[in-house]
C-alpha cells in the first residue's frame, strides 16, 4: 500500500512539475490570475479537480 501511495505521490509531483517547466512565463501569468480569484471560485476549482479525480480512480478500478 505505501509504494502505491509514494507512487501517487511522485506522479503528482512529476505532473504539476510539467507546465512551470515548459512554460514558465504563462505559469508565472496563471499564478496572478488564481492569486486575484475569490475564495469561492478557487474552492469550486478545488472540488471540482478533486471530483474529476475520484471518478478517474472509480473507473481505473472498474477496468481493474
């Protein structure tokens, strides 16, 4: 369980590493643009990439 869970964890790493990578500029660009959002828009962003997730898991694991 704990080297899936490490693996998980790496692949999040590996994933939000990509854009500031390839694009710093724009990166740099969507920070201020996440920094001036309201709390609200940014908890709905937050429940809605947590909700893509869950279901993403619920289907690898059907498939599984």
């Amino acid at each position: 369980m704990w080297n899936e869970i490490l693996v998980a964890v790496a692949l999040v790493l590996i994933l939000e590493g990509i854009i500031p990578f390839l694009s710093p500029d724009k990166f740099r660009q969507a920070m201020v643009r996440f920094i001036q959002m309201p709390d609200q828009v940014l908890r709905m962003i937050g429940l809605a990439s947590m909700t893509v997730g869950m279901v993403f898991l619920y289907i690898l694991r059907i498939l599984n």
